[in-house]
C-alpha cells in the first residue's frame, strides 16, 4: 500500500524534493510531483516513468480524469521526444478515458491539445488555431488557467502565421502575463516561456524577444537548481547579446550551454542551437575555423546549420558552393514566415551568383513584410532590395532602401545590421557623385565593425594599402608584375613608352626598389598584383 509523503515542493527546492521522493512508496499525487521535479532537474526518462505508475494508480484509484491528464503529459513528452507513435498511443488511452466520462469536464481541454498537436504536425495553422480557440473556452469554463495559456499561445502563433499579426501578438503578450504574474504550473510555465520566446525568434519580433527573455532570465534566476529551462534560456540572452553587439559575452554564454546543462530533451536542442549561434558570432568575427567547426557540431546535434554555413562559403570566396547551399535549404523550406530567416542569405549570395534569382527572392521577402508589418522584416527587406539596386545599376532606389533600412535596424538596437545598411548608402551616395557624404557614411560603418570586431566587413571597407602609388601607377605595376614590357604596357594602357618609363622610375622610388624584379615581388607581396 502506497501512503502519502509529507514532501514539501517549492521552485527553490527541485533537488531536495526529488532526493526525497526517490526510493520510497508514493502514491498517485505524489508520484505526479515527483514527476514534477524530475522534469524540472532534467531527468525526461524519470519523468515519463513516473507519470505512467501515477497513471495506473490513478486507475486503481477510480480517478481516471486524473489518469487522463498523466497519459495526456506522457504523450506530451514522447512527441517532443521524436516518438511518435507511442506518444499517439498515449493521447489514444487519454481519449478513450474521456469517451466513458459521461459530464464535460476539463480534461476535454487536454484531448483537444492533442488534436491541436496533430493539426501543427500537419501544418494546418487556421485549423490549430481554431482548436486553440476551443481549449480556451474549457479553460476558462473549468478555471484551468494552464489550459487557457497553452490554447491561447497557440491560437496567437496561428494568427501570427496566417497574417493576423496584430490579433495574435495581442494574444501571446496576454498570454505571457499569465506567465510573469505565476498563475501557471512550473511545467507549462516553462513550456509557454520557451516556445514564445522561440516563436518570436522566428517571425522576428526582436523586441519581443528582448522583453520576455529578461522576463524568462529572472523565472531561472528564481529556480537555481532547475535544469530543464536554462538552456533555452542561455541560448536566447546569447541571440540578444549578439543583436547587440556583445558577442564576446554571447560567446561565454552559449559556452555554459555546453559545459552547464547536458540534461534533457530541451536542453539536448538548445546545445545545437547554442552551436550554431557560436557560429554565427566566429563567421562574423573572421574566425572561419571556428565558425566551420561550430557548424559541424550543430549539424551533428540535429540543427540545420544554414543560412549561416552558406555565408560562411561565401566570406571564404567560394560562391557556387555558398550557392548550392542555400538554393538547397530554400527549395525544402516552406514559403512564407519560415523562409525569412533564410531569404536575406539567399539575396546576398544570389547578387554574387544569379541576379535574377536575387530579384525574385528580394520580391518574396517584401510579400512577406507587407504581410507582417515587422521592423525586422521590413529593414531585412529594404536592404536586401538596396543591394540589389547597387547590383542593378540604380544608386538612387539603393541609397533610399538602405536609409530606410538602417533607420529600421537602428530602432531595433542593432548595430551590426544598421552598419551593414550604412555601408550601403556610403556606396550608393559614391555612385551619385556626393563623395563627402560617401566618407562620412564609410567612417561611420568601419568604426562600429572595428568595434565589433567584424573583421571581414572592416576589410571589405578598408581600402588596401596602396603604398603612395598612384592608381596609374598600380596599373603600370600589375602589367610589370605579369612579365610585360614597357611598350606592351604602352599598348595596353595607351600610354607612348616614355611615359611608362617615368611611371616604373616614381614605383621604384616609392617603393624602395631597383629592378622590375623587385616590384613584381612586392607586388604580389603586398596583394598589389
């Protein structure tokens, strides 16, 4: 016979709570909150165990709504584990449970979630959605507030989806004052927190992300001893460390990712996350064989390491291969909001490859944004179209899409991308003959990548050291360092050879030479040749 413990569990006492539980003979409660801890510290196989014996004793008990709701959270777990078909057998049981209940009741709610699981597999956003609409009714009916935030979350991310951007925001920020004012279970807590802030992430809501990542940074703070949220939660404070420009503090944070939290389903994902973003922060930095390296290891960890590798190729001058890349990630990706994360990579690596291409994916990118009414997405689009106005021959549209961009990432707080942008109106105001401004543009987007340590971008600005020559006197110098004579330079260059000769003469000067000999060498030396 089971009997009851007098375990007292708290968010400051995960571990003592499950030291406690562990070995004794506990009956249906407390096996559901020896559950509890377990997934909080981490423990996912204990976890599921655990709920499968509340589950039958629950039965014995005669309490099979009870019973329902620990199948229900057992398929839970397995789907997010990848298995599939157990997890359907789970909801099954919990369904049929339901089915010989003979009042409505709030395990309805519960079901439903199931169904709303399988509509998202599916990707049937307004079908979901409509679900979601459902599970808020029976939450609300029966005060089952977590039932109400997970309906209403998913109901918000449908929306968003379906273009209702404005209605399914509304919802998740409600939503997430559920969270931050703790009506909720820690376990749904975490889970709201998580795929919120993961959602935001990828329709870009970037001031969304920044708010509710503090706002899930103190829940952790809260539970020192909990596992199975920080990961999560160290990934998303490294991406807004990275927006910001912080990147030697996102790289330490995505670092305890790794060496902090190994336990896991959440905490399996978000190391694969973590390598990537520590990919990211490398690639731009210049240390392409880091970056290399980190997207190796997201890719082994399961996460898609495009568009970044893609980019990667692309800084190490290999276009075709930067190319095959993304057109390949592109083509398996869905149209609409999932392609946003990837359709700036294929612009820029498309300008170098296939203009056409480039257009095209410029025209997708501003579909999207008229749709979304994002900042984001509106400063990815402007500068994706200004760079294609460069490529096109047009700095007047270019310097007006980069303005408007730069002025999008600057209300972001996102140094970085506006440099970027500026860099852009600094070639588009060279173009239109305003060389003053072109500098002043230029200055200011090398000293913010100096600062950053965008050392790639700083030497795609840089001009090379030309040494005192003039940029006659590199032509001249080119042709020496080839092999050719003074009057095959003559020809080339239209010049009468006495004339090259005065040229070779001030290259030898400046250049602390005696022979053409010498110049080809420090030529090729110094990148001159």
């Amino acid at each position: 016979m089971t009997r009851r413990s007098e375990v007292v569990v708290t968010p400051a006492n995960w571990q003592d709570a499950y030291t406690a539980f562990s070995g004794r003979d506990l009956d249906a409660a407390d096996l559901e909150l020896f559950a509890r801890t377990a997934y909080m510290l981490g423990r996912d196989d204990e976890y599921v165990r655990a709920l499968e014996q509340a589950h039958q004793a629950h039965l014995r008990a005669g309490a099979p709504m009870r019973a329902l709701r620990c199948a229900f959270w057992v398929g839970h777990s397995l789907l997010f584990h990848g298995q599939m078909a157990p997890a359907l057998g789970w909801f099954a049981r919990a369904r049929r449970l339901l089915e010989r209940e003979r009042g409505d009741v709030a395990e309805r709610g519960y079901v439903l979630i199931a169904d709303m699981l399988d509509h998202l597999i599916g990707g049937e956003a307004e079908a979901a959605g409509l679900v979601a609409a459902e599970i808020v009714e029976v939450g609300e009916r029966f005060g089952d507030d977590d039932l109400v935030a997970m309906g209403m979350m998913e109901q918000g991310h449908s929306l968003v989806r379906l273009g209702r951007a404005r209605d399914g925001l509304r919802l998740i920020d409600e939503t997430m004052v559920a969270v931050t004012t703790g009506e909720l279970s820690p376990i749904v807590a975490g889970i709201v927190y998580c795929n919120t802030i993961s959602f935001c992430r990828e329709v870009y809501q970037l001031r969304r992300v920044r708010e509710w990542t503090a706002a899930l940074t103190r829940w952790c703070a809260q539970q020192q001893e909990m596992v199975a949220h920080k990961g999560v939660c160290l990934v998303h404070r490294a991406e807004i460390m990275t927006l910001g420009g912080a990147w030697d503090d996102a790289l330490a944070e995505l670092g305890r990712v790794t060496e902090e939290l190994t336990r896991g389903a959440l905490n399996e994902r978000a190391c694969g996350d973590a390598a990537y973003r520590a990919g990211e922060v490398h690639r731009l930095r210049g240390e392409f064989a880091l970056a290399e390296e980190a997207y190796r290891r997201a890719s082994a960890l399961g996460r898609e390491p495009q568009p970044g590798h893609a980019l990667l190729r692309l800084a190490q001058g290999k276009p075709d291969a930067a190319a095959a890349m993304i057109r390949r990630v592109v083509a398996e990706t869905s149209r609409g909001l999932p392609r946003v994360a990837l359709l700036p990579a294929y612009v820029e690596i498309m300008l170098a490859t296939d203009l056409d291409a480039a257009a095209g994916a410029c025209r997708e990118l501003d579909e999207i944004a008229r749709q979304q009414e994002n900042e984001a997405i509106d400063a990815m689009s402007s500068h994706a179209f200004a760079a294609l106005a460069l490529a096109s021959g047009d700095p007047q549209l270019a310097l007006t899409e980069a303005r408007r961009a730069w002025h999008g990432w600057q209300r972001i707080e996102a140094p970085y991308e506006a440099a970027r942008s500026r860099a852009l109106i600094a070639r588009a105001c060279g173009l239109l003959g305003d060389d003053d401004s072109s500098a002043l543009e230029l200055r200011a987007a090398l000293e913010t990548f100096t600062s950053l340590g965008a050392r790639p971008d700083v030497a795609a600005l840089t001009p090379p050291d030309r040494h005192g020559l003039s940029g006659r006197e590199i032509e001249v110098l080119r042709l020496v360092a080839t092999g050719q004579s003074n009057r095959d330079i003559a020809g080339t260059l239209f010049l009468s050879e006495h004339t090259v000769a005065r040229h070779l003469q001030n290259i030898f000067v400046k250049l602390g030479v005696s022979s053409r000999t010498a110049a080809s060498a420090f030529a090729h030396e110094h990148h001159l040749a």
